[in-house]
C-alpha cells in the first residue's frame, strides 16, 4: 500500500488518479460510475475500461485511488 486511500466522496470528477487496481495504474475519474476509466492492454489489443472504487464492495470495487494528478482536458467525460 502507498499510503491512505482516497474515499470514494471526495473523488472528482474528470481528475486523473494513481490507482492500484486490476488493469492499469491511471485512471480518470467518473462520478456517475463511481469508477475510473482507463487503458487496458490484453493480448496486444488496448481498450478503455472501467474499474469501480473500492468502496462499491466485492466483487467490483477493484480500484483504490491514493493520488490525485490533474484535470483530464477532456470535457465530456
């Protein structure tokens, strides 16, 4: 662990975040998901993908966010 976990309330919308999860590292904020979007690589395809927050419980919660990075530039998230 790197440190205390973001708590799914005081997660922004459209941030960047560190994260330890199932398939990536960076994920981007959803609020109506309660989950992060990131890049997913498998058997050299790459897609976006939604791991959910921790605090949605088993067996989705899969994402815990201890970082805060920027803003994504990208507005209609």
């Amino acid at each position: 662990m790197f440190g205390p976990y973001i708590p799914v309330s005081v997660c922004q919308h459209g941030y960047l975040y560190r994260i330890i999860a199932h398939n990536f590292q960076f994920g981007v904020y959803i609020a109506l998901e309660e989950g992060f979007v990131g890049v997913r690589e498998k058997f050299g395809n790459t897609d976006l993908q939604i791991e959910y927050h921790y605090e949605s419980g088993a067996p989705f919660g899969t994402a815990l966010p201890f970082s805060r990075l920027e803003r994504c530039p990208v507005y209609d998230l």
